[in-house]
C-alpha cells in the first residue's frame, strides 16, 4: 500500500490506488506536491495525483524498479532498474524522452542535476554513468569503481558527484575534471551518501557495528538471566 499522511494529525488523505499485488519501494513528491511518483517490484514505476489517488502516468521496465524521480521542474520523470537501464520519461504522458541510459549491469539509484540538464546513474556493474537527460547520450566516460555503485547525486549546486560503494567507501567526483578527488572510507559497505544543503558536509551511513551491536544485545539477555 502507498499511502499518503496529514502532518501533523496523522489522518490518511490518500490511498494510491494500486493493485494488492504491488510492491512499492520508493515513493517521491514532484516539485509542486501535486502528484507522487513511486517505483515497484514488478518492473513499473507511476505518478498518481496527490489529492486524488488516480494514475496520472504508468511507465514499464522489465525488471525491478529502484527508483522514480521527478525533475527540478516536474516535467520529467527519471527510473532506474534491474533490467541495466535507467529512463527518462515525459511526467505527464509516460512517453520517453530520450533512449535508455544503458549499464551492464542493474541500475539501482539515479538522480538529475538540480538544474534538470542531467542526470548520474548508480549500477552494480562497478560504474557510474553521467548523462544528458534529454538525449540519452553520456557527459563522459563511466565513473569507474572497484565494486559496485549504490548510490549517486548531485551536490546542490551541481558541480560535484557523491557515490556510495560496496567497496566500504564513498567517493566524491568533480564535474570539471570528472575524477575522484575524495575518498570516505568505511569498514564496511556503505549504503547512503549525500550532500548537506550549502555543500560543506557530507552525510555517509554504512554497516558499521551491526555485528557488534548484535553481540552486545546477546550478552545482556545472558546477564539478566
């Protein structure tokens, strides 16, 4: 189920009309808050009204669907899948507007620049792609990894790339010279990595302690009995 909430009640307004069957794994507002994008398990991505439920746009992959964003302007929708592509679509009809950004491997993340020209796409084929929404065509050659990518976007003011590996680290690229200039390094895979809004800081969350905070957990139980 998606659903959409009232704040601060808590009162359901919405509920997004999908087939029972559907499993949702990310859901987005476009720019205006009129209507909801949200990506599924089943290879398909749409953008319902907000205030309605109704489908607005239904747009097919033919694998799992990570990720359905919309652009700065609402125009576009950009998904990223399993099936090693990433789209842009028209927002308001489902049609593509470009070819698909093509990987060797699944798309699991993709974002679009803060001014909507383009958009970085994270794969498991160990690469970032960086590509010129409206064309499909690529900005440079792939972001090269040592493991696979799980996430990619853009600092806020667009200069800069901030990518999140299996290789435990995340890497910060700038796009005047397209290499990696910054290493964060963790002991293990890092999940998320993301930009404060002034582009100062970077926030990385990782795996880390999972396995000690689980031991620590078992020796308590242990101690109180």
């Amino acid at each position: 189920m998606v659903a959409i909430w009232r704040v601060p009640t808590g009162e359901q307004v919405t509920r997004l009309r999908m087939a029972e069957n559907r499993s949702a794994s990310y859901g987005q507002f476009s720019p205006d808050g009129q209507r909801v994008a949200v990506a599924c398990g089943d290879g398909t991505a749409w953008v319902f009204d907000a205030a309605t439920g109704n489908v607005v746009t239904l747009v097919r992959h033919q694998g799992r669907v990570h990720r359905a964003c919309f652009s700065p302007d609402g125009r576009w929708l950009l998904t990223a899948s399993d099936d090693g592509t990433a789209g842009v679509w028209n927002a308001a009809t489902g049609a593509p507007v470009s070819p698909p950004l093509r990987h060797a491997g699944p798309v699991v993340d993709a974002s679009f620049s803060p001014d909507g020209r383009l958009a970085v796409t994270a794969s498991s084929d160990g690469t970032a792609g960086l590509w010129y929404a409206a064309t499909g065509k690529p900005v440079t050659a792939r972001l090269k990894h040592a493991a696979g990518v799980v996430r990619a976007s853009f600092s806020p003011e667009g200069k800069r790339i901030i990518t999140a590996n299996d290789d435990h680290t995340a890497l910060l690229w700038d796009l005047r010279g397209f290499g990696a200039f910054l290493t964060l390094k963790h002991p293990t895979v890092v999940l998320r990595a993301s930009f404060s809004p002034d582009s100062r800081w970077i926030v990385t969350v990782s795996v880390d302690g999972w396995g000690r905070t689980k031991r620590r957990r078992r020796t308590s139980r242990r101690r109180r009995r």
